[in-house]
C-alpha cells in the first residue's frame, strides 16, 4: 500500500456550467505512478474532471489538490501546476504557425528560460521517444493525426512533468493510426508517469491501468481494477455502457 | 469539351515552348475570355469604344499638346488643349519640400532618403528575420538623427554649429521650427511614426477587447467606439487647439507631436478592430494549449494567438497603413504642409500658375499611387510569404 500523500486529491468537488450539473461530489484521490483511466457516456464529466486538474476548468465547490497545492484562482498557483501537469487534447491543439521543433522548445524557452541549445536537444530527446524525429523541422499540418498527436504528447513531456492527462487522445485518429499513439502511451504508463487518461481503448485499460474509472451524469458510479471492472461490473449503469462498448 | 482546349492554352500561357509559340496560346485565350460569350462580346465592344473615345484625347492633352517647359505663356497658350507640366518643373521644390526654407532644402531631401532607407530595410528585416531589438535601436537612432536634421536643433552640441557643423558644410545650419517642416518628408515622417507607434497601441486595444477581465474589456471597448465615432479631422483640430486649453499653461507639445499623437491615437482604434478579428479566429482550443505547456497570459498571447491572429487580417492591417498614409493629408486643417497642403502652397502663391492645379494634383497622385501601390504589393508578398510556411 501506498503511503505517500496523494498528488492528486478531490474532495467533494462540484462543477456546473450554469444551471447544468457537471460534477457531482466528486472523490478521487490518484497516488505517485498510478495509471488511471476514466470512461462512461459523452457528457458524464469525464473530460471536465482532468481539465479541472490544471485549471483549464474552474470548479465551485469543494476542494482540489494537486502536488500538495491547492488549486485556486490565484494565476501563479495555476501556471506552477500547469508546468507540473502535461496534457494531451483530443485534437491534438499543436501551433500551426511553428514548427515541430518550435512547439517543443516553446514552454522551455519562455517558461522555464532554458537556452534555446538546451531546449532543442530535450525536444529532440522526446521527439525520439515518441519516434517522430525525422519530422522535427516539419509543420503540424504536414503530419498525419497519428504522428500529430505523437509531437503532442512530446510536447507536454518537454515541461518533465509529474503528471500526465489525456483527454480521449485517440477519438479524433483514423483507426489505423490509433495503435502508433496507444504504443506511446503504453511505453509511458511503463516508465512510471502518474497517467489520467478518458478513453474509449478499453483494450487500453486492461493492459495499462491501475484503476477503472466509470463516470455517469457527472458522479463516479463505480471504480475498480481492470480486471474486476471488466469481468463483474457491479452497477447496473456499468454494465449497460460495458455492453455497448465492448 | 470545352475544357480540354482551355487547359491547354493555360498550360502553354504558364510554360511557353518553342513549338507552342507565346502569342498563339495567348491571343487564343483573350478571343476567349473577351468574346467568348454574346454578352462578353459587347461588353468588350462597348469598352472599346469608349477608349477610342479617350485615348486619343488624353495623349493629345497629355503629351501632344502638352507643355513641357516651365512657360507660363505658352501654358497659357496650350489651356484647354494641352497638359501644362512645366508647372511641376517650376514648382516641384515647393511641392516636395513645402516651406522648408529654400536653401536648407538639401535636409529636408536627404531626411527623404533616410527614412525610405529605414522603412525599405525594416520592411525586409521585418518580413525575414522578425522585428529585434536591433531595429528598434535603429529606429529610434535614424529618427533622432531625422530630428536633429530637419529642426537644426542640436542641444548640448550647441557650441558645434558655427565652429564645426557650418564651416564643414560651408553654408548655415540654422534652426527650422517644425511648422516650416513639409511636403514628402513629412508625409512619410508623419506615417511611420504614426504606423509604427499605433501599432503596438491596437495590440493591447485588442487584447484588452478580448480579455475576460470586464475592466479593461469595457475601458477598451468605449475607447474604441468614442474614435470611431469622430472623424480625423475634428481629432486633429482638438488636438492641435483643445490639448493645450487642458493642459497647465505654459507648457504645451509642439505641434507637430500633438498632430502624431491624434492621429495614432485614431488610427490605433481602427488597427485594434481588425486585430480583435483575427483574434477571434484564433480557436479557444489553442490557447488552452498554450496554457497548459505553462505559458502565463502574455506568453500565450504574444507567442501563441497574436502571430496567428495577425496573420488572417494582414490585408486589412494594411488597408490601415495606407489609409494612415493618405489622411497624413488632413494636418492641413492645423497649418502643417504635407504633400497636399504643400501643393495648394505652392499653387495658391503663385497667380501664374494658378490655372493648372489639375496637372499638380496629377503629379502628387502619382507620388501618392507609387508609395500605396509598394505598400499593397509588399502586403501581398508577406501573405505569400506566410501561406508557405
């Protein structure tokens, strides 16, 4: 059992865009290294949950932490943890007005004032990782979806961050770039990055994640490992998208 | 099966060979784009006609019964029937350099070459490299070395003008205020600094516009609706006569910065609104990428979502820029003599050449036509420049 302190913790947190109910009294506490992922019908609050783990949503009540920090509105908490947390969109959001190279050496440079020298050769080093170095002086647009995500991925690794969200990284692919992506993700669940990851790669979660997650109208219905989640789902909302998906 | 021939001529008009001929190619195309159709055809006719019509009468007027020499007499002569150009001869000096004192001309020509010099290699720079520090170093020294050469004014370096500066020059360098500064000079003068202090101005208008804090957004949005709402002229009549009223007696800026100041601050309001449309085309989704890899505001708006923004509504930036160039013509309203006003100098002063405003304002259109015309082009040059990156 793990006893260090969580790095990510929610406590009781609400969320709601107006009048509509986004997250309701949600608890989740994620350790160092745990691979988590999260699935259940569009609209159940799954993407909002990891954007709100770096405060690319706000939320109204309750209480998130992250790496020991609470997250509030204060800008310069939000941006600490931003640096700490990559994330990967499902549509990719690479610049398109700067080069592989320079959307990777981007935050380096700016942010953490590396040498460009520096910053060039840790993109080079994530972009080899990913595979994709051959491509470096390229534009996003010249790249298929698969490889795009890839440089994404690269991109949010350059920070070295402690933890990793992806928010359905691979809906937007074409079928047979999926597999290039998952590889990449697996490779890191591997390497012991802390991953929260919506997805609908259920063959992703059984070979990757610590825990299952299934989320519906905004609650966790029910939360498991892999193996249990898959074979005996207890709740009946989990069974029925289990049905639909598998 | 009307295609097949057509790609063939656009073939051989984009790659000409030997075997095709240029002009087969070419001249098939034009029967076919200017008579291929009925309507077409008299549309082509009726053009035609019309310039039968015109041209011969405006080469006769214009160059065949023109008069070239600087003739009050024989432009008398030719009234009516023939182009007097010999005016521009007479009055070019006049024209060009408005009412900068005769003899000091020579500052007012070489300011001329200095800032072309400067804008043509900005341009460049700012087009290849991106604007540096560097360039903003040089800007700021050419046009201080434009300041002291137009105004003579040379402050601590006093003592240098009659024991240095005349005697190397072998002829006075006096003191020019800047209401005798005209013409050219201080049509490009006025634009550049204007352009170049406006532009940073309508970035953080926009920006201001776009954010989400309502202080700045409604600050900004007010600003923006109050100039739009008032035409340039009424800006620089306040500027030049209401400023000094609000500001402590005694202390007032020279004309020639209250002018700078107005007509920045209007244009900068307009700049802002094209801005904030490029902005919008910027999707959310990019700066929360930005912001996600640690960029705070600012990093994400100068490295992520202005470059692209900027990028959409290059055309109209542009469009402004020209626009900035060609209302430089207003500060005749506060007495400063740009290139139109120094024109209307040159020819009211003068009853000889009264009858021939028509050939002068001829010549300053084509000035006009040839740094509006760069600009256009430039534009296009920098939008081609960016669609292959």
């Amino acid at each position: 059992m793990n006893t260090q302190a969580p790095v990510i913790e929610f406590e009781l947190v609400n969320k709601w865009y107006k009048n509509y109910h986004v997250l309701r009294d949600v608890n989740l506490n994620v350790q160092k290294g745990e691979r988590i992922v999260i699935c259940g019908p569009s609209g159940s609050g799954k993407s909002s949950l990891i954007r709100c783990v770096n405060g690319l949503e706000p939320y109204q009540g309750g209480h998130l932490r992250v790496l020991g920090r609470e997250l509030t509105d204060d800008a310069r908490t939000v941006q600490a943890i931003r640096h700490s947390v990559g994330m990967v969109f499902q549509q990719f959001n690479l610049f398109p007005h700067l080069s592989v190279l320079e959307n990777l050496t981007l935050a380096p440079i700016w942010v953490e004032k590396v040498s460009p020298e520096v910053a060039r050769e840790r993109a080079m080093t994530q972009l080899e990782r990913v595979r994709i170095a051959e491509q470096a002086n390229k534009y996003p647009q010249q790249l298929s979806g698969g490889q795009q995500q890839r440089v994404a991925i690269a991109r949010a690794l350059c920070l070295k961050p402690q933890i990793m969200l992806f928010d359905e990284p691979t809906s937007a692919l074409d079928p047979e770039m999926v597999g290039e992506v998952l590889r990449v993700m697996t490779e890191l669940a591997k390497e012991g990055m802390t991953m929260l990851c919506v997805t609908h790669e259920m063959g992703f979660a059984q070979s990757v994640a610590d825990r299952v997650i299934f989320m519906d109208k905004g609650e966790i219905i029910e939360q498991n490992t892999p193996k249990e989640f898959f074979t005996s789902p207890q709740m009946q909302r989990t069974q029925e998208f289990l049905k639909q998906v598998l | 099966m009307d295609k097949a021939p057509n790609i063939q001529a656009s073939k051989a008009l984009v790659n000409p060979t030997l075997a095709d001929g240029f002009f087969a190619p070419l001249v098939k195309s034009l029967i076919k784009s200017l008579f291929g159709s009925p309507f077409n055809a008299v549309c082509t006719l009726v053009f035609l006609w019309i310039l039968t019509l015109l041209i011969p009468s405006l080469v006769s007027w214009g160059y065949t019964n023109a008069v070239f020499a600087a003739d009050p007499q024989a432009c008398q002569e030719a009234r009516g029937v023939g182009a007097c150009w010999g005016l521009i001869r007479a009055k070019y000096s006049v024209i060009l350099w408005g009412r900068y004192p005769f003899e000091q001309q020579w500052r007012a020509q070489l300011t001329t070459v200095l800032l072309l010099v400067l804008i043509f290699r900005s341009s460049i720079i700012g087009a290849t490299t991106g604007i540096r520090k560097s360039l903003a170093f040089e800007w700021v020294g050419v046009l201080i070395l434009i300041f002291i050469l137009m105004s003579g004014q040379l402050g601590p370096l006093e003592f240098l003008r009659s024991s240095v500066i005349s005697p190397f020059l072998g002829k006075p360098f006096t003191v020019v205020p800047t209401d005798l500064w005209g013409g050219l000079p201080l049509t490009i003068l006025l634009s550049f600094v204007c352009i170049v202090l406006a532009t940073p101005i309508a970035l953080f208008l926009a920006l201001a516009r776009t954010s989400e804090m309502p202080l700045f957004n409604v600050l900004s949005k007010t600003y923006i609706e109050v100039v739009r709402g008032v035409p340039l002229i009424s800006v620089l009549f306040m500027a030049s006569y209401m400023f000094p009223l609000l500001l402590p007696s005694g202390y007032s800026p020279d004309v020639l910065i209250r002018v700078i100041l107005g007509i920045t601050l209007f244009a900068a309001a307009y700049i802002a609104e094209i801005v904030r449309a490029g902005i919008q085309t910027v999707p959310k989704s990019q700066t929360e990428a930005a912001v996600s890899i640690g960029l705070g505001y600012w990093h994400t708006q100068y490295l992520v979502v202005l470059p692209q923004a900027i990028k959409v509504v290059i055309p109209g930036i542009m469009n402004s820029f020209i626009s900035i160039f060609k209302d430089t013509s207003l500060i005749t309203i506060v007495s400063l003599y740009e290139l139109t006003g120094s024109l209307t100098l040159a020819m009211n002063g003068d009853a000889l050449w009264l009858p021939y405003k028509l050939e002068g304002y001829l010549f300053i259109t084509s000035v006009y036509f040839v740094f509006c015309f760069a600009m256009s082009r430039y534009s296009l040059w920098i939008e081609h420049k960016l669609k292959r990156a």
